[in-house]
C-alpha cells in the first residue's frame, strides 16, 4: 500500500506505466479502422509512452535485475531483445498514418508485444525482484526513473487536434522514437 506523501517505487511505477499503455491500446480497439485524427494521436501516444517505459526499464529495471537474480543476465537480455524487437514496430508505426493499410495491422502486432511483455514483468519478474530488492531500493530507483522521465515530452504531435483538426493537417512523425531517445538519454539537443 503507497502513502500519497511517498512517490511509487520502481516496481508500482512501471506497472502503472503499463496500465496507461493498457488503456491507450483499448482506446485504439474501440476505434480500429478509423482513418481519424484521434487514431493517428492515439498511435503516436503510445510510441511516446512505450519508448519512455522502456528507457527506464533499461536505464533502471534491468541493470537491478542483473545483479540480484541468480538467471538476471538472461532474464535480463530476453527483456532487451524484446524491446528492441518491439521498437521496430514502433519505428514502423511512427512513419504511418490511419489511412495507411499497415497502420491497424502494426498496432495489433505491437499490442500483442506489449500484451506479452507486461505478463512476463507482472507474473514473473516484478514478483521476483521484490522478493530480492529491498523496499528502500525499489523507492530510490523508482524515484529516479521520475526523475529522468519528467523532461519527457508529452505532446505527441506539434498539430495534436484541438477538436476540428483533421487527419489531412497530420503529418507522419518520422524520427519519433530517436527523438525521444536522444532527449532522455542527452543526446542530441
Ligand atoms: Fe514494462
């Protein structure tokens, strides 16, 4: 149980990163095939989220993971492997719009990935890292992915609709995902 005075822990705050990226994606669903505005922004806010959840997992969750279970190095690396392999599809769908045929099919495939990832997280890894990491540890580096993450962007779009706008006025967000790697991770400006 959190005290409203305390910020979440790593653990409490990655899963309700999941939770957010969770109901984006059943604001997608209620709207699949649409070739809206709404979808496109959608599509876009979970790019940003996704990629902000991954950094800090990366930056935080799996160096913990490393060094206190016994199988962490592999555990570790699979997690890895899968972001990656998920960020290819963000990569695709950054370049896309609603109206593009591959859009839908991209945001199925990249739900299912994310659908698996915060099952193993949440039966898994989660479980088993609190067991093995002190609560005063999981509160400091939950405090630091806090840290990091309040100089992420928010906006998806400089055009994000204000209620008329339209698909037409939105153009694809190339470069998205190393935009947002770069200003997490300092580089670039
Ligand atoms: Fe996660």
């Amino acid at each position: 149980m959190r005290k409203m005075s305390e910020s979440p822990d790593l653990i409490d705050l990655l899963t309700d990163q999941h939770r957010d990226v969770d109901l984006l994606f059943y604001q997608l669903a209620d709207i699949t095939g649409e070739a809206s505005a709404e979808a496109l922004v959608l599509g876009r806010r979970v790019v940003i989220s996704l990629v902000t959840h991954a950094i800090g997992e990366e930056q935080h969750l799996y160096p913990t993971v490393r060094r206190l279970l016994d199988d962490g190095e592999a555990l570790a690396d699979r997690e890895v492997a899968e972001h990656d392999q998920a960020e290819r599809a963000m990569r695709d769908l950054e370049a896309l719009r609603p109206d593009d045929e591959a859009f839908w099919p991209t945001v199925r495939d990249l739900r299912e990935m994310v659908r698996q990832h915060v099952e193993e997280e949440e039966q898994e890894l989660f479980p088993r890292l609190r067991a093995a990491c002190p609560d005063n540890e999981l509160r400091r580096l939950g405090a630091k992915v806090q840290q990091t993450q309040r100089h992420a962007p928010t906006r998806p779009h400089p055009l994000a609709p204000s209620g008329e706008a339209s698909l037409a006025l939105l153009g694809p967000a190339i470069g998205l995902v190393d935009r947002l790697r770069d200003a997490a991770t300092g580089r670039g400006h």
